[in-house]
C-alpha cells in the first residue's frame, strides 16, 4: 500500500486505509477483551481466556501506539539507536 501510495500520490488514501485497519484491529480486541471479561470469574479456564484476550489487546495497542508516536523501542535511544549506559 506504501508503494502504490508513492507512485499514485495517495498519501491520504493510505493514512485512511492504515487507520481504518487499526481501528478495526482494536475494535476486535476490545470486543473479545469485553466478552471474555464478563465469563472471567466463572472458572479459571475462562478466568486464563480473559487474561490472554487481555494481554492481546494491550499490547496490539502499545505496538500501535509507539509506532504512531515513534518512541523508541526497548533498549533503543532516539532514533532507534542501541542505548549505551556508561
């Protein structure tokens, strides 16, 4: 899609695109993360099945999120750069 928006001079056809597909990525991790929540005291299987819908829709976020913001990733300084701590 990157490409095609290069070459076509789409640039915000692609940010809609890439938009409307996290939206739809979080929409879906939040509605098994609400499902799974309203079972999660019933067993410890079902208690086991929100805690991992949880963990999924966390980090799906917090991947999101810091590749929208660019902060850098763990161990990394500005610019992705390896941190070094003297």
């Amino acid at each position: 899609m990157a490409d095609k928006a290069v070459e076509s001079g789409a640039g915000d056809q692609l940010a809609k695109r890439i938009a409307e597909h996290a939206a739809k990525g979080i929409k879906e991790r939040f509605a098994e993360v609400a499902a799974k929540k309203k079972h999660a005291e019933e067993s410890v299987a079902a208690g086991r099945e929100y805690v991992a819908a949880y963990v999924e829709f966390i980090h799906y976020v917090e991947r999101l999120h810091r590749d929208i913001v660019g902060e850098a990733h763990h161990g990394e300084g500005e610019g992705g750069a390896p941190e070094h701590k003297h």
